[in-house]
C-alpha cells in the first residue's frame, strides 16, 4: 500500500463520517480524497474508477455548495419511484457504454464492464447525496460490496479494507439519515 493510497483513505473515511453527520466539509474531504484516487486507479489500470473521480470532484463542489447554503439543521429527504428508476437505468446504460469504449480503446483495462457499471452507480450515489436523498446510503452499501471484491482482486488490500468500513458507515448513515424523516412523519 503506498503512501498516497494510505492519505486517500484517511481522507475518504473523514469524508464518509462528516457526511453522515451531514457536514459541509465533507465535501472538502471528498475532493482531496478523490485527487488522491485518480492516481491510485491510474496507477493500477481502473479507468473507470480513475475517470469517476473528476466527476466526484465536480460533485463535490456541488454537494458542497448545496449543503453549505442550506440550513445547519436540514433534514433529509426521499427520492421518488421514479427518480430511482431513471437515476438506475442511466447508471446502468453509462456502466454499459463506458465499458465497451474502454474495452476497444483501452487495452490494459481491468474490469471494463463491472468497472464501468459501479462507475456509473455512483455517480448516481453522489447525485443522490449532493441533493440529500436518503437512498444514497443503499446506493453505496451495494456498490461497495462489489467494489470490495474487485479491489481485493486487483491487490488494493487498504482500499479493500476502506470499502468494507464503508459499507458499515453507510449502513449507520442510512439509519441516521433515517431518524429525522421518522420525526416528520
């Protein structure tokens, strides 16, 4: 694990955490944590996973901005049926595309599809959780799960490890994420 991984880690978890507690500068922490990863992944052949993070850092801005105007006390809110149904298909058709121009123009790709797919999810995951839908959290604990397999594969050990603790946050995010929709209704 190099060094660089290891600071992309600390500052992925700082990013997950102040974003449960639904903290502004989580989006700062997201930023630095995915310039960090766009090196990792360059460094190890996931383009997709490389490319994603230019998203996550434009994302970030956005979230940021978003959370940042907002009250302190904001709650979150519930997509709809169909919001979830467009934001996953999309997903899905991006995973698909993305995929097959990575298969013909990249040839030392790794995971092109499965890559691309998880790619597409979560930028809908980020776009859910810059616009403070609840279902982002189920969002990340599936696609965490597949990239923790994928990432043991390819020797990531510390991002293996990170994605598994992520899986535990999001699971405790949802659950507080949970508690102020509860209180409304």
């Amino acid at each position: 694990m190099s060094s660089i991984e290891i600071l992309a880690i600390i500052a992925s978890l700082a990013g997950v955490i102040l974003s449960m507690a639904r903290k502004s500068l989580a989006w700062a922490c997201n930023v630095l944590a995915s310039g960090l990863y766009s090196y990792v992944f360059w460094q190890n052949g996931l383009y997709s996973d490389m490319e994603l993070q230019g998203f996550f850092i434009l994302m970030a801005v956005y979230g940021w901005w978003n959370w940042s105007r907002s009250d302190d006390d904001w709650k979150p809110e519930r997509a709809s049926n169909s919001q979830l149904m467009v934001g996953l298909s999309i997903a899905l058709l991006f995973g698909a595309g993305s995929g097959f121009l990575h298969v013909n123009y990249f040839p030392s790709v790794s995971f092109p599809f499965l890559d691309a797919t998880l790619a597409g999810l979560s930028i809908y995951g980020t776009w859910l959780a810059a616009r403070r839908k609840i279902e982002n959290w189920l969002v990340w604990i599936g696609v965490d799960m597949a990239y923790v397999g994928m990432y043991l594969y390819k020797g990531l050990w510390g991002t293996a490890a990170l994605y598994l603790v992520f899986i535990i946050l999001a699971i405790k995010g949802y659950i507080d994420w949970l508690k102020p929709l509860k209180n409304r209704g």
